[in-house]
C-alpha cells in the first residue's frame, strides 16, 4: 500500500522567515496532494492540494511544489505569521475512492 | 450549515466497556470517514463508506464497527474498549468519495481507556 513520509517532525522558524516541509510517497499511482492545517486542539482543515498533472500551485503565501518522478510534493509557507503555528499534514492518494495516507505532521514554531 | 458534527466531545472508559460515537454530516455528502489520530503517527483510516448501504475496512479496522445509518449519520463502536484505543477520533465526510475528492473533519472525540 501506500507509504508517506513527512519531514521534518518539527520546524521553528523566526517570523518573516520560510518554512519548507517536504513529503514522500511510494505509489506512483498516487493523483492527489492535500496538505491540511491543525491548530492545537482543532481539526484539520484542508489549506491547499494538487493534482498529479499540475506541477506548482500557489494560494497567497503558500505553495505546493510536485515531483512526480522523485516521488515528493513539498509545502512551502512564505512570510510566516504567529497564526501559521500548527501541526500541518501531507496526505496521498490514488484509485476510486479517497483513501487518503497521511504522513505523520510538521510541528510548525513561528516565532516573533 | 454545522459541516460535520461529532458526539461526546470527550469520554473516559474503562476496559472492557462499549461505546458509540457519533457522526453526522449536513453537505449532503455521499462518503465518510473514521480515522484515529495518534502522536506521532498522523491520521490512520478505520473505516470508510463510500456511499450509503457501503463500509469498508481501512488501515486500522481491529476492534472496531461502524453503521451507515442513512446518508447523513456514520457511527464508530468499539464493542469491548482497550487501553491501545485510548486516541483522538475524527470523522470525515467527502461529496463523492473519488480520490481527488477533499475531506471535511469533523471537531475530534477525545478517547481515553482506563
């Protein structure tokens, strides 16, 4: 089945700064990309995706980079803000129905 | 429009009891989901249902049974709780369930088995 992979665990970043957090998978009939966002004690709210035919997207200060051949997608978080502290997800999946594997989060630390 | 919805919010049990949560979605969505979250290990599947009168087994399936009692409700029960079960629970709902579907969480049940 499906393996992802999530790295780092945790980031701490100064605020202003990057964040870059990068995931790996092994099925290579994987065709969707979501990267989900929990606060401490929320659920997960879907903050961006991408589709196995589409190599970059962009929604304000974040991005989803995809590497079909290596096998990677990576989140990037520009600008980072106190409210981008949170535990945020990578997730695949592949075939009819939304199977989704998640990789095991990203302890994002902005600090002032 | 409250999205998905979950019951209890917290539990305590102690091994060897039974217990049911709840979960109803108001999007008119056709498949949910139930995953566990754990330190460290993200989210795993439990169970899913594609589609009303359909469930399946996910990643995680032992020691669990879900209903689909009608296209909006989707029950978790554990029959006879251990303390390896003491997790976060989440439900999911989807509006078709194909793969590039997104997946709506609901609040979370806190678990803990004594």
């Amino acid at each position: 089945g499906e393996n992802v992979e999530q790295h780092p665990s945790t980031l701490s970043v100064q605020e202003g700064d990057s964040a870059v957090i990068k995931c790996t998978y092994s099925d290579s009939a994987s065709n969707y990309f979501p990267w989900y966002k929990q606060e401490l004690g929320k659920r997960p709210q879907l903050i961006i995706d991408i589709r196995s035919n589409v190599g970059e997207k962009k929604d304000q200060r974040i991005a989803v980079t995809l590497n079909k051949t290596a096998k990677h997608f990576s989140l990037h978080i520009t600008e980072t803000q106190p409210e981008d502290s949170a535990v945020y997800f990578c997730a695949a999946s592949r075939g009819s129905w939304g199977k989704f594997q998640f990789g095991a989060g990203t302890q994002v630390v902005v600090t002032p | 429009n409250a999205g998905v919805t979950q019951t209890p919010k917290f539990q305590v049990l102690k091994t060897g009891q039974s217990m049911t949560l709840q979960c109803a979605q108001d999007m008119n969505h056709n498949s949910m989901y139930w995953y566990r979250q754990d330190p460290g290990m993200g989210l795993r599947l439990i169970y899913y249902s594609a589609s009303e009168g359909t469930t399946d087994k996910g990643e995680v399936p032992n020691g669990y049974n879900v209903s689909r009692l009608n296209k909006r409700e989707f029950s978790l029960r554990l029959e006879s709780a251990a303390p390896s079960q003491t997790s976060v629970y989440f439900c999911a709902s989807s509006a078709s369930g194909t793969s590039t579907d997104t997946q709506y969480f609901g609040p979370g049940t806190r678990l803990t088995v004594l």
